[in-house]
C-alpha cells in the first residue's frame, strides 16, 4: 500500500535551535514535497525535489533547507528556528502524472 | 505565476443540503485542477481530479466540473451528510512542473446532523 510516513508528528523547538523534520516514502516515487499549512493560507510548498541527490526551492523557502539522500526520503531542516515557523508540515510524494500523496503532517510549535 | 482562489473559508449546511464551492484560477498553462479533501488530524487526500480534456470528475458522490470560460471549477454534492464534514482544498497542477500543487486556501465544511 502507497505510504508517506512523516516524523516525528508533533515537535516543540526553541528559538535559534535546529530542527530537523523527516520523510520516507515507500511508493517509489521519484518527486517530493514538503509543504506548510496555515489557517488562511493553504498549502504552501517550501521544497521539492526530482530524485535522489536533487533539492529545489518552492514557494516560500527562506529559513529552510531540504536533503534528499534517497528515493524514500526527504528532510526538511530548520536551521535556526524562528516561532514564524510555527505551524503543520506536510510531506507528499509523487510520480509521473500522479497526483500527490500526503503524509500524516507534523505539527511544529516554536517557542 | 500560477495562483488559485478559494473565497468561501467556511460552509456550514444541514444533511442532505446541496454543497457547491466555487475556485478560481490564474495560469498561462494547460491546467489539470484537483480537489482535495483533509479529514481531522489528517492530511490531504485527492477526492476529484479534473483536465481540460474531460471537464469533468465524478467520485464518491462528489462531482467536479471545470469552465475554461470564466477560468473557475466547482465541486459539488447533492446532498451531504455529516461524515462530509472536513476542509475541501482546491488546487491546481501544471505539466512539465513535476507537478507540483499550487492550492486554494480551503474551504471548512461542517455538517450538521
């Protein structure tokens, strides 16, 4: 069965400290997302990658980076945390001419 | 740059009321326009997906409908029940983009016994 496993589900970070947000993927699928959602805003996609090895910036992706080390897996990285970055992370993954597939989320309180 | 518009932040309705919600969108490419559904504690899973070439998606009772016209798609439901209760995003995906979504705002939908 087509997976998005995201981890962990629920983190609180400090101001200034690093986060580290991780998903594995078992669809085989070669594109990944990461995505924030915030009351009034939608979906908004900070990084995406096209396979192992690639990173590429979305939308909004000041403050964060991302590593893809594999096809199953994607990390999003906060550096330094900022409560700005409060909210729900999405993980998604994605094959050719198939729609995305959505993670649980992770909900990240910065405080 | 690609964008989508979602007005209707909150939907309240009784069971078996009529559900329609309204997006609009902005692209300068052949669109495939997706709807979305995100169930409490969930994340967002595909209900509908929509290209230019059919205009239309049925599933799960839900239809989809899309007017190149006035650039706008619509879900719609005859009559809802309080297991439709969640948020309904809209969203958009163009070729070529490794499809990336771009999405609507969303829209609560909460049903009332």
């Amino acid at each position: 069965e087509a997976a998005v496993t995201q981890s962990p589900r629920n983190k609180v970070a400090v101001t200034g400290g690093k986060v580290t947000l991780s998903c594995n993927q078992t669809n085989n699928h070669n594109n990944m997302y990461w995505y924030r959602q915030d009351t009034g805003h939608g979906l908004r996609l900070i990084h995406y990658s096209y396979g192992a090895g690639s990173t590429e910036k979305g939308d909004i992706p000041d403050g964060y980076k991302a590593s893809r080390p594999s096809q199953e897996n994607f990390s999003l990285i906060l550096e330094l945390a900022t409560p700005s970055q409060t909210s729900v992370y999405f993980c998604a993954s994605g094959g050719t001419g198939k729609a995305p597939l959505f993670g649980e989320g992770t909900r990240l309180s910065v405080l | 740059g690609d964008s989508v518009t979602q007005k209707q932040g909150q939907v309240t309705l009784s069971e078996d009321d009529f559900l329609f919600i309204n997006c609009t969108y902005s692209t300068t490419t052949y669109p495939t326009l997706l709807w979305y559904v995100q169930y409490l504690g969930q994340g967002p899973q595909l209900l509908l997906k929509v290209t230019t070439a059919n205009n239309k998606g049925i599933s799960r009772g839900f239809e989809a409908t899309y007017d190149k016209g006035t650039t706008s798609f619509h879900l719609q439901k005859a009559s809802v029940q309080e297991s439709d209760s969640a948020v309904y995003f809209c969203a958009l995906v163009v070729s070529g983009s490794f499809n990336k979504l771009t999405f609507g705002a969303g829209t609560r939908l909460a049903v009332c016994p």
